[in-house]
C-alpha cells in the first residue's frame, strides 16, 4: 500500500495544513546500561525493580489521562487523519495555475478546523480507501476522513463521530447505457459488469441490489469512471455527490437513480477507545455546522472541484501520477 504523509498548508478557499494526529500515546521501551561483571544479582534486581517502576508509573499515567478526560493522540501535540484523495469534493487535488497539486476538499477544511479547534497541529496521511480503514484499525492515526458512513459493521475497528454532511447513494452508467440499466433488475444479471470502491458502502450496496451481477471492486473511483468512459463496465455504486462532481467534467456520465441506504450520511473515523477525542471531534463538527463554516467548506470544494484537479494517490516526488 502506497501512502504518503503530506504537510500542507490551506490554500486557494481551504486545505490542510501542516499536520500529525493521534491516538493513544506510545510509551517508550527503555533498556537498562550494563553493570559491573563484580556486582551481578543486586544490578539486576535493581534493574527490573527500576524497569516495573517506570511501567507502573506509565500505566498509572494513561490511566490517570484517560480517567480525567485528558486529549490524548498518537503524536502529542499533533492530529492525524488518514484520507483517501479519489473522492471529490470530499477530499482530493485541486490543481494551481502552476501544475501544482494542493489537496483539498470539504473533509480536509473540516480536518484544519478541528485541529485548530482542538489547538492542535494537523497531519494528513493519504492512502487508498481501505488503508482508511488499516490506518484506523491499527490505531496508527487518531481520525479518519473519507466521507465515511456510519456503517455498524465497522464499529470494530473505529468509533464514529456525529454526522458532519448528509449525501446519498446513486446508480451510475453512460447516457448510451441509460435506458438499458435503468433499474435494479436491470444491473442484477450475471452478462452485466457493476462497479464499486473496494471497502466502500458502495460496494455493500452493489452486492445487497446486484447480487448476480459481475461486480467489479476497483481501490479508486476515477478507476471506475475510467472504465465507464471506456465503455469496459456498464454501471456502478457511487456516492451521490461524488458523482455529480464527475459528471461536470464527464457529462457523458448519467445518474440512473438514488440507491436506498439506512445509513445515510458522513461520519468521521475516530481511533477506537479514545473517547476524549470523540467527545472533542463532536463538539467540533457541532461548532463548525452552527457557526456556518461547514456549509462555507462545502461551497468551496464544489468550486474548487469544478475546476482542474487530480484524484489518487500523488508519486513518490509528491507530483501528480501521468
């Protein structure tokens, strides 16, 4: 799995700035120095004496933070979120006048925001969709941002904040294709090929309504629209929102209908058992919807998605993949 840690400054109407995120404090290993060949059995008692007492007291310090409610995260003093940049206007690359890409998204004005809410400096890991999903499971980021439904199958791995935006789920296919996979039935036959994000809620979808057909996980969605334009798929699940951003610059793409979910809606990732963090990522996301910086966040990303912008995965010099 490619990944990439980027520190990046809010640019253009919005983006991430330099940033780190947490989750639960790593206590260090420490190792004792060698004694003296003459003195044996007391160093060693010493030594173990020594190390118990340090465990003891780093125990006794998460366990007095956790109980205070104390804000702990995975690098002190930073934030950090994992996010999969193929999914405009949520989170991807919008590109400057001079070629540069600078990743953007209503997800990442809403990562700065609670990081600066939370007086704390942002990082932002970018991987595949379902490196989300590790990155959170691992504990190895405090929060992750993908526009990301509350799924109960994946209360597991993560906690789930409130919801912060409400989309949808549609059924895509090509103007071309529109009247011959118009339905349910239509795209449920074992000749018709049907696209989905790999650990997606789309792919759930795909296979709960097309159970027969010839469903095709793919790691990005400009994979899927790739293959759509290309004629090699027929239909595919895909976020609403997500695909009326595409459709501006592929008018040749058609939403066929609204797919039913009963979870509607975006939530954030939060590492699993560090409910001091949940609890400031909710009031954070609370703050940003009433004070209206969430709808401000969202206006700004449909513009800056609109415009040129890349989705996937930057190369190694941080340029975007010809």
């Amino acid at each position: 799995m490619k990944k990439k840690i980027f520190a990046l400054g809010l640019a253009v109407c919005m983006a991430a700035s330099l940033a780190a995120c947490g989750g639960g404090s790593t206590a260090e290993t420490t190792t004792g120095t060698d004694t003296a060949a003459a003195s044996t059995e007391a160093p060693a008692d010493d030594s173990k004496s020594e190390e118990s007492s340090e465990g003891e007291t780093e125990s006794k310090a998460e366990e007095d933070a956790a109980a205070s409610g104390e804000l702990q995260t995975v690098t002190p003093g930073k934030l950090t979120v994992a996010t999969s940049p193929d999914f405009a206007p949520y989170e991807f690359y919008a590109i400057g006048e001079d070629g540069t890409p600078t990743l953007a998204g209503f997800d990442i004005a809403l990562a700065q925001y609670i990081a600066d809410d939370l007086g704390l400096e942002l990082e932002v890991v970018t991987v595949d969709f379902d490196g989300v999903l590790s990155e959170l499971q691992t504990k190895s980021v405090d929060l992750g941002m993908a526009g990301l439904s509350p799924d109960p199958k994946r209360e597991s791995i993560m906690a789930f904040s409130d919801l912060y935006y409400m989309g949808g789920q549609s059924l895509v296919t090509v103007k071309d294709k529109a009247d011959m996979y118009n339905s349910f039935e239509a795209v449920n036959k074992p000749e018709v090929s049907v696209g989905a994000q790999i650990g997606s809620i789309q792919m759930d979808l795909a296979h709960a309504n097309s159970p027969a057909a010839d469903i095709v996980p793919l790691p990005k969605v400009t994979d899927i629209i790739a293959e759509l334009l290309a004629g090699k798929m027929d239909a595919a699940y895909i976020e609403t929102d997500v695909a009326k951003s595409y459709q501006k610059n592929y008018p040749e793409l058609e939403i066929i209908m609204d797919v039913p979910y009963d979870q509607e809606g975006s939530s954030i990732g939060v590492c699993k058992g560090n409910e001091a963090l949940l609890a400031a990522v909710n009031g954070s996301i609370a703050k940003a919807i009433e004070d209206g910086s969430m709808e401000k966040f969202i206006t700004e990303a449909n513009e800056l998605a609109s415009g040129e912008k890349y989705e996937g995965l930057l190369d190694e010099s941080g340029q975007v993949q010809q």
